[in-house]
C-alpha cells in the first residue's frame, strides 16, 4: 500500500521537525510494510509577506487528493495571530470537516511533571475538540472602525448536527478506554449554546449506559486539570474550551513538545490532518533544539488513521522507550541538551531494535 501525504512545513519550527522526522517515518513504512510519497507545499507566513496569502486561493483543492496532511506549524512574530491561523489551518480544517480534533495528554515515564506526586500513568488523557464551528465559527464583523463608536460582534454557532458528531465520536472513544466521559460546558452563563450542548450530550449518553458521565463547567475544569487529572479519560468540550484545555493537558504531561493532535474528518471522503500542539516556538527558530517528539507522536496518530495500527503502535512504543531511558539524547524542553537530529537518530536506532 502507498499513501500519498501532503506535507506543509509552515512557519518557525515548523520546516525543523518536519523534515528531522520524515527519515523516521521512511525506516518505519519500510519495516511494516507499507509506502509514501509526500509533495511539500512552501504555505505559510512567509509566503503571505511575499504575496499577501498564506496559501493559493485553490489551496484546500490542491489538498484534497491526498490521503492525509502532515502540518509543521502556523505563526509567525511579525504577522498577527488571527491572519496566519485564518489564511491557512482554519480553512483546511472547515474545507475537509475535519471535525473532531483528538488530542492525547500523557505523562510518559521518566518525563517529570510539573505537579508534584505524579509519575510515569498517572496522566492518560484524550480530549475531543470540536473543531468546525463553536467560538471559531468566524461569524461577525466590526464596523465604525476607529471611531468610538466602533462595534465588534463575534458569534459563535452551534448546531445540533455539529454537537451530536463531537459528542457520540467521544462517547465511542469512552467505551474503548476507561468508560468515563467528561463533558466541558459553561451553560450556567451561556444559555443557549451550551444548554443545546448539555442536552445532546443527554441524549447521546442514553445510547452509551456503560459510559460514566461527568458534566463540569470550564472554569472548574481548568482548576481540576491540575488538580485530580487521574480522574480524566475522555474529555469532550467546544473549540474553544478544548482548545485552552488541550494547553493545559500538555503542560502538566511535561512539555508541549510531547502533545500530538489529529484534525479528523469522520467520513473520509476528505483528508485528515495532523500536526504538533507546539505551534511555531519563533524564539528557538534555527537552534535545531525543537523537541521533534510531537511531530512524531502526531505521525503516529496519522498512521493508525490510515490503518497502519501496527506501525503507529511501535511509533508510539519507541517514543515512550527513549523518554524512559535517562540516558537518551533530550531537548532542552525536556531538561536535556541534545538536537532535534539528535532525538530523531536515537529513535531510528530504538526502531531498528524494536
């Protein structure tokens, strides 16, 4: 079998980790039994200082052929946040529905976390992130600009339909692990949206009785990330709130150099696509000190969706090996002081053995 992979390397760090993994992902589909051809696309932030679009006004059309997108990083310092991240990783998340956003926080043994009293297990999260509409929706506008009368409306758009996907893809992910489903909300202040939620998530749950259901508000969440994290398995929450929560299950796990995340279309009638939490790290930019771990971990999310389980699960088995091994090469996020090439050649030579 050979897949045809879209690699964006994109801004920062991006180009780093994408092509320091790309020999590891090669050893990998040779020794399982598979292959890939990849087309790099040079999108991003400098191509928007050079023609004012981070990407081609077909780009989601030149996409669509593929069976699945590696994506280095958005971002960039000179550029503000809200145009880099709408001109290339929004629209391809909405252009493919991709849905669900699945982001695993888990403390490997020997990574240290921040809290104290936790080790190697104790942490095994998955968060479901709606990633479609929610607070992202892009619905609004502002006008009067510059006057003191100026007004900026920002809507966020939930749908039954867009709710109920998040909600029972979470739910299925509940009865494969522990059988607990956390559900994120903040009905009490919003009313509409999230009752709508609060209720679908009723409903849904009458489909799954073996599923133990918990309903907190996120402001509670947020405090009870750091405070009993053992006691979370699947997490479901909006955009937004799974976004904020997505950073904190990274940190207490050790790094956000550790955090993989799929962007997932449900059909498969269009490519999903995976990248790093890390985002664009501009202040190590060229130090070839970027923690390749998530882009590797994200790759193995990419592999077991195209159904090479066996080849994710020995990525993910070598990734756990080396964070254990306290003579491992370490990036400095990591309390280390060893290259990004560094890491990845270990790794290659733990594969080997594997």
């Amino acid at each position: 079998m050979t897949y045809e992979i879209a690699v964006i390397p994109g801004d920062g760090i991006g180009p780093t980790v994408t092509e320091a993994v790309q020999p590891l992902f090669r050893d990998l589909a040779a020794e399982y039994g598979f292959d890939f051809t990849t087309t790099e696309y040079d999108w991003g932030t400098e191509r928007y200082l050079d023609t004012g679009a981070m990407m081609p006004e077909d780009g989601v059309d030149q996409l669509e052929g593929y069976d699945s997108i590696l994506l280095g990083a958005v971002g960039h310092p000179d550029v503000r946040d809200h145009i880099t991240l709408h001109g290339l990783l929004l629209p391809i998340r909405k252009g493919f529905d991709q849905a669900v956003c699945k982001r695993p926080a888990v403390l490997f043994d020997g990574i240290e976390s921040p809290l104290r009293g936790y080790s190697g297990g104790d942490i095994d999260i998955v968060v479901y992130r709606e990633n479609t509409e929610g607070e992202y929706s892009d619905v609004g506008g502002r006008t009067h600009q510059g006057f003191d009368s100026e007004v900026a409306v920002q809507s966020a758009v939930f749908t039954r339909h867009g709710t109920e996907r998040i909600v029972r893809a979470a739910f299925e992910a509940a009865t494969e692990r522990e059988g607990k489903l956390t559900s994120i909300t903040k009905s009490n202040a919003q009313a509409y949206s999230m009752v709508l939620w609060d209720e679908v998530v009723e409903e849904v749950a009458e489909e799954y009785p073996d599923v133990e259901v918990e309903r907190i508000l996120v402001d509670a969440a947020s405090m009870d990330f750091i405070r009993r994290p053992e006691e979370f398995d699947v997490v479901v929450a909006s955009n937004l709130f799974g976004d904020i929560l997505t950073d904190i299950g990274a940190i207490i796990t050790g790094s956000m150099g550790l955090a993989p995340s799929a962007n997932i279309n449900l059909s498969g009638e269009y490519p999903s696509m995976f990248e790093p939490v890390h985002g664009s790290a501009p202040d190590i930019v060229g130090q070839g000190i970027a923690n390749p771990l998530a882009m590797v971990l994200s790759g193995a999310m990419m592999f077991d969706h195209l159904g090479e389980e066996a080849a994710a699960d020995a990525l993910w088995d070598i990734v756990a090996d080396q964070v254990a091994d306290s003579d491992a090469p370490r990036t400095p996020d990591l309390g280390g002081d060893a290259g990004t090439d560094d890491v990845v050649a270990d790794l290659r030579t733990r594969l080997d053995a594997h």
